[in-house]
C-alpha cells in the first residue's frame, strides 16, 4: 500500500476517466487520424497535460540541455507526451512513473502504437516511494505533478536520491501565489488535493534535498495568456479530466490573478 493511501485515491479519482483511450481513438479519428498509424507529433494536442502545452516541453527540454542517450525518469508521466517527445527527439531512455493506473494503460499503449515500447518504461508507482535504487537516472523530470503532492519533504528527497551525483531536476509546476486559490482546477476539485507551496518554500526544500537551483523562470504571464487563446478542438486537452472547460478558466483566472504561479526550473543534485 502506498505512503497516503487514501489521498492518493483521491488524486487517482480526480484523474481516472474510466474509458480515456476509446475517447482519444475517437478524436483521433475526428480530426483525421488513423489510431492504428499514429505519430508522436500526432499525440501532441492532447497528451501533454500542463500549462502551456507542447512548447512548455520543449522549452525545458531546451533548458535542461539534453545531449542525447541519458536515462530520465519522469515522475507523474500522465499519459506520457512528454516522455515521447523526449525519447523521439532527444534519444532519451525514459522510465515513467504515475499513480494513475488508466493513465499508465493508456501511456504505455501509446508508446506502443508509435514505436516507442523498447525506449519508455511506464510503471505504476507513487513519487513518494519510488521504485528504484539510489543514484540511478542522469535526469529526473516532472511537470504539473507536485501541486497533489502534500509530503513534500519525502518527495524532494526521494528526487534527490534517485538522481546521479550532478544529475538534473527538471520540473515545471504550479507554486502557491497571494490569495486563495478558485476551484475547481485541473488538478483539485477542492482543497483536499491542492499542495501548493510558494517560492520561498519551494526553493528552501530544494536547497535541504541537495539542490542548487541554476535556472528559475517565472512564466505565470505566459500561462494566462496560453488559456486565453486555447481554442476548442475535437482532440484536445478536454478529454482527460471531467470539466475541464470551467477547470481551465479558473487556472487562467488563478494564473492573472497571482494566486497561483508557472515555475520552469532546472536544478543540479550536488549532494545531500
Ligand atoms: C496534470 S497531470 C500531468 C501529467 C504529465 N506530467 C504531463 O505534463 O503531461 C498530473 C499527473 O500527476 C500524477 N500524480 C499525482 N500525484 C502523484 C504521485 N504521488 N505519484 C505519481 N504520480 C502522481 C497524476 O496521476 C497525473 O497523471
């Protein structure tokens, strides 16, 4: 059983839909798509489930400086956008952990339907008790993830310790801002699963887990602006969480508002 079991029920319901892979099918087939040939660039509308979308994933792509060949882990892969992207263009291995069974299912097909099974590993696990021996993965990448996670502690910590001695911490998250937060948004239907924490907090947990912090953007204004002009679409981020419409303009209103704030950063691990 997992470490917060019950609130990781909680995270796995605010994100199962119960018959995803049917739907995206479905919308593949919408927008002209054959399920049975698909491409990785083919995913790109729907599978990269963040702020900004496929250019947040280039962008820290970009900042993390990939030379190809390194072992990533991304922690709270979702349906794996990100990890193909990185296993396609950079020639990354990739291990993807999600707590989210049907995600799992769903990003291990997918990897499977463009080729790329023998390149990514999807497993079923929790960020909180990661599966994997000490100092393993040359990079540890997560996007959107840590706003469910309350342990924050535990959590930088077993970051650190599966990373290599100078190993990378790329992430791009959600931090607190002024004010609370309006729900529903993406990742929280209320405030039982939202663990925002602000920058100050977030730099000092970096910092004690071994940390130094060589690239720190705030991209809140592009955020805001990226929902602004989202436009709907049969294949679309939409098809992955109920609601999501309404969940997407309270994180727009949110982001405009400073209560919550857009963070890319890349950090080396020098030790704890
Ligand atoms: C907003 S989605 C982001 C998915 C992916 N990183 C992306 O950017 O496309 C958040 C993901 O975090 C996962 N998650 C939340 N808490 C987790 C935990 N403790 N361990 C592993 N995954 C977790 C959820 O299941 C969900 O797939």
């Amino acid at each position: 059983m997992y470490p917060g079991h019950m609130s990781i029920d909680r995270v796995t319901a605010q994100y199962t839909q119960g018959n995803l892979l049917e739907r995206i099918f479905e919308a593949l087939r919408s927008a002209g798509k054959d399920p049975d040939t698909l491409t990785v660039e083919d995913l790109v509308p729907v599978d990269h489930f963040h702020t900004l979308g496929p250019l947040a994933t280039m962008a820290l792509a970009e900042a993390t400086g990939f030379r190809g060949g390194e072992e990533v882990l991304d922690v709270g892969c979702g349906l794996g956008g990100p990890a193909r992207t990185l296993a396609g263009r950079y020639g990354c291995r990739l291990t993807g952990i999600d707590v989210t069974p049907e995600y799992c299912r769903v990003a291990a097909e997918l990897n499977r339907r463009v080729g790329l099974q023998d390149r990514i590993v999807i497993q079923e696990a929790n960020a909180l008790a990661l599966p994997f021996g000490d100092r393993t993965f040359d990079v540890v990448w997560t996007m959107h993830v840590t706003m469910n996670i309350e342990d924050k502690t535990t959590l930088y910590d077993q970051l650190a310790r599966v990373l290599k001695q100078d190993g990378k911490l790329a992430f791009f998250d959600v931090i607190g801002g002024e004010g609370d937060v309006h729900y529903p948004v993406p990742w929280a239907d209320d405030p039982s699963i939202n663990h925002l924490v602000d920058e100050s907090q977030l730099r000092l947990l970096l910092s004690t887990a071994g940390f130094h912090v060589h690239l720190w953007e705030d991209v809140t204004a592009q955020g805001a602006e990226f929902f602004s002009k989202l436009v709907a679409a049969p294949l679309g981020s939409h098809l992955l969480i109920t609601e999501m419409p309404a969940k997407m303009a309270n994180l727009r209103r949110n982001l405009e508002e400073g209560r919550v704030r857009a963070i890319r950063s890349v950090c080396t691990f020098e030790g704890a």
